[in-house]
C-alpha cells in the first residue's frame, strides 16, 4: 500500500500513483535493489505492537507514520477509501496520539484535516 499511497520524492512518485516498479502478485520487481528509502520505511503499525491487526494499512484503508519533514503523526487514506481515517477504531487511536501531544494530520489526496486532543477535527492546511 505505501508503494501506492504515499509520495515518494526519491523515484519521483506522487501520492496516489502506483511506483512503476510494483508488479503484481508479489510487490516491488527491485526488491533486492530497492532504494534506501523504501528500504527505511516502517509504517507505525508495524513498529507499534499495540496497533491491532484489524488496523493494518491494507485493510482499513489507513497508513498510520510519522512525517520525517514535519514531526506531524499522519493518517494517509488510500484515494479508494478517502473516509478510512473517520473509522471509529482509526479515529479513536488519532484522537489518543494528539492526546500524547502530537500534531495529528489525516490526509485524503490533497485534502487534509487536522485531529485535536477533544475529538475535534478541521480541515487543515
Ligand atoms: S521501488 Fe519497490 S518498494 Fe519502493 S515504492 Fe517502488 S515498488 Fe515499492
């Protein structure tokens, strides 16, 4: 999902278009030479053991990381589930990291909002 969803400034990839190295079934044809940045990448839900498995990016439709240029916590929707983030499970864990004292941002393509600490939400610039 990250070789889809995310932009990748590296191999010149926008959000939403799939990496032209990815091929069907098994995933990246370079794997073995694959760029440092796909290389260094890890979603929070596979760092934080304390995601569930029913929050795994492919099935709720969520890429849960943190910006390496902002510090912002992100909530990155696949473009087919632009809503994923409003998910009650997805919702709940952002509000509980802006708690922590995060910057919480759900993103869908170019539309973003901004989660705060009440359960509030706002689009966000
Ligand atoms: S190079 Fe491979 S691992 Fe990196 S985004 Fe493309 S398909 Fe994914």
């Amino acid at each position: 999902m990250c070789c889809h969803v995310l932009d990748i400034e590296e191999l010149d990839k926008m959000a939403g278009d799939l990496c032209g190295k990815w091929c069907a079934p098994g995933g990246c044809a370079i794997y073995a030479k694959r760029p440092q940045v796909c290389r260094d990448f890890e979603c929070d839900w596979l760092t934080e053991r304390d995601i569930p498995v029913a929050m795994k990016p492919d099935r709720l439709g969520t890429i849960l990381m943190v910006c390496p240029d902002s510090d912002q916590y992100q909530a990155v929707c696949d473009p087919k589930k632009p809503n994923s983030w409003r998910h009650p499970m997805m919702f709940k864990h952002l509000v509980s990291k802006a708690k922590e004292g995060h910057v919480v941002v759900a993103k869908a393509g170019l539309i973003s909002w901004r989660v705060y600490p009440t359960g509030e939400c706002a689009p966000w610039a």
